[in-house]
C-alpha cells in the first residue's frame, strides 16, 4: 500500500496550526497577575478539600436532609452573599498557603507549592456562595470541581491528587481503595490556637504511614507475640500505609527549605504519635522511615497513652489516626483530627471486636 502524503500546502497549514497553538499556550502562561496562578498539577502536591471540611456547613447539611436538594439549593442562592463559617480543614488550608508564600519567597519561578482544589458533590448554583465565601477569607483555591450530586471520587485521579479531605466516611474509603490518601475530617471540641507561621501534621503509624501488617499481630495475638515479631523483623522495612505518600511530599517541600539554610526556621513540621512503645518495637518505624528516605522531625513513642495530652501540647493543624477512639479523644481536647479508614483496626473498638453482621445467603 503506497503511504499518503500531505501536500506542501496542506503540511504548511498544520505547521501553522501548531506554530499558532504553541504561542497562544505561551503567550497564557506568560500572562501577569496580582494573584498568584496555581501551579501545574505535575508539579504540585495538590489537596483536595471537600466544601463541608472547608467550611461550617452542618445547618445547611440538615436542611438538605430535611427538605431535600430544591429547598437546599433555593436557601444557598438566596444567602449567597453571607460567609460560610471556617470548618475543620480551614486552618489546614490557610497554613498550606503560608507555606506557598514563604516558598515563592525562595523559589520566586517554582511550581513546586500546595495547590488546594475543591472537590464537592454541590451543584454549580452553590458555586457562587463557595466561591464568595473562599474571596472573604483571602483564601487561594482556583481549582474547582463541582459534581451536582454525584460522587467527586472519579475525579481525584484527574486532579492528580494528594490528598483528599472529606466529611464523607465512604468517599474517603473509596478514594482508599483507588490508592488516593485521605481522611475523614471533624471538628474539635474545643478551639485551639493553633501556629499562624508553621503548617503542623501529626501521624499515627501502623495503618496511617505504614501497612497494618504489625497491627494484625496485635489483635490476633497479643503484645508479647507483636513485641517478638518486631524485634525478629526490626531490620525488614515495614509495608507503605495510605498516608505515606503525603508524608513523602510534605518531605519534599522541606528539603526546598533545607537547601536555602532554612532547617531552624522551615514552616512544616511533621510530628509521629504512636502508641507504641519505643525500645520494645520503636527501633523498626524508625528503621522503616530511613529505608525509605524520609524524615520525621518529632517521633513520641506512647506505649499505650492517651494521645490527647501530647497533641494538645503539639497542636497540630490535622492529625491522622486509624483508630476512632483515638480521634475522639484527641478532638475532646481541642485538636483537628482526620480519621483514617484503613485496616484491621476498622473492626475494633477499644481493642474489642466489633460484631460483624451476620452474612445471609
């Protein structure tokens, strides 16, 4: 079969095409701003934030349940001039925004930043309130993704997200399954004041950084077994758990800090609160951290102690555990928590067996 070919005039108009497609790319990337544009999604550790984690939204949540989506969308409309209320993950966000600007301070042509979008399952009429309520506050969120009532989740991957953030147990689950970090986000109970210049996260260990290979030992077989089987293995990396990722990425920006001499002053700090205890099965985290090139910059070893206190003390702008009574806890005493729905831990609460529905035929 002889192979077709373009004609000179015809190769010189597709030649043109590009010529033109090119400079209109570059000539809207080169294009001047007072706001700061958002980076390229390949370069960014992108968070994605759902509306009812970014602001107060439970009155407006109820009503929908109530009186349904119309009377819903009616009310959103009418009060879209009123601020929405800060929610859980709002000072999460306004510290990643710190953290934006003392990086465009460094690295003035650098897409290398957070870029928060919104992922919500609002309808676009809502839009407009978010979006006032997102100016009021001087908040940086360009980025929206506005689904009218179907689940946000297919999209994440599209985003190139992070890490998502929802009020939703069974997105955040979901979002799991597909590989994505996330966390259920609630509000404390008490307000904190929690650090205008360093953005804080706290991670638990097993089944949050690492796999629940560890954990599983625990539950089936006590603690003299897992203290045996930690101290054999203390040399084998532990397995990646669901928020190693973003571990991994907050490391990176850091290291941006590090090469301009800026370690003592480096606006992210990343804290490990496990309850583990240090010298009977401490030495395999630490060891399994190093494997994998990161640093944690504070390790508490609990050995079985409340965390509320120690955060408290930390006051981080979230902290990520598997275990719910570790989330209510900490929230009793003022701090933001996102609960991790990952592993073995999910069938237990306070070390007992939830009972599991019996399965019917």
């Amino acid at each position: 079969m002889s192979e077709i070919k373009l004609s000179d005039s015809a190769a010189t108009e597709d030649n043109n095409e590009d010529q033109d497609g090119a400079a209109t790319k570059a000539a809207f990337e080169n294009l001047k701003t007072k706001i700061p544009r958002p980076p390229k999604p390949q370069y960014a550790v992108t968070i994605a934030v759902s509306s009812r984690t970014l602001f107060n939204m439970v009155a407006e949540r109820k009503l929908y349940e109530d009186e349904g989506v119309e009377k819903y969308v009616s009310f959103q409309v009418e009060h879209e001039n009123e601020p929405l209320k800060p929610g859980a993950a709002f000072p999460f966000v306004k510290a990643l925004m710190n953290v934006n600007s003392r990086l465009r301070e460094l690295y003035p042509d650098s897409e290398e930043l957070f870029d928060i979008v919104l992922m919500t399952n609002n309808h676009a009429q809502v839009g407009v309130r978010l979006i006032n309520s997102i100016n009021y506050y001087g908040l940086t969120i360009e980025r929206f993704c506005m689904t009218g009532g179907k689940s946000p989740i297919g999209y994440l991957k599209a985003y190139m997200t992070n890490l998502y953030l929802s009020k939703d147990s069974e997105k955040v689950t979901e979002a799991i399954e597909e590989g994505i970090a996330a966390a259920t986000m609630f509000m404390p109970e008490t307000e904190s004041d929690l650090s205008d210049t360093q953005l804080r996260v706290a991670f638990d260990g097993d089944a949050v950084l690492f796999s629940d290979e560890s954990e599983i030992i625990v539950k089936q077989h006590g603690l003299d077994t897992f203290f045996e089987h930690e101290k054999k293995y203390e040399n084998k990396p532990l397995a990646q758990g669901p928020l190693k990722c973003f571990l991994e990425a907050l490391g990176k920006l850091q290291r941006k800090f590090y090469t301009k001499n800026e370690r003592m002053t480096c606006p992210i700090r990343t804290f490990l609160v496990t309850a583990r205890s240090a010298a009977s099965s401490g030495a395999r985290v630490l060891k399994t951290l190093r494997s994998w090139g990161l640093e944690i910059d504070e390790a508490l070893f609990l050995a079985g102690a409340p965390k509320g206190p120690l955060l408290q003390k930390i006051k981080p702008h979230i902290f990520f555990d598997d275990q719910m009574f570790h989330i209510e806890g900490a929230k009793e005493l003022g701090t933001i928590s996102a609960h991790v729905p990952y592993g073995i831990g999910q069938k237990y609460h306070r070390g007992k067996l939830i009972e599991q529905p019996e399965k019917t035929d």
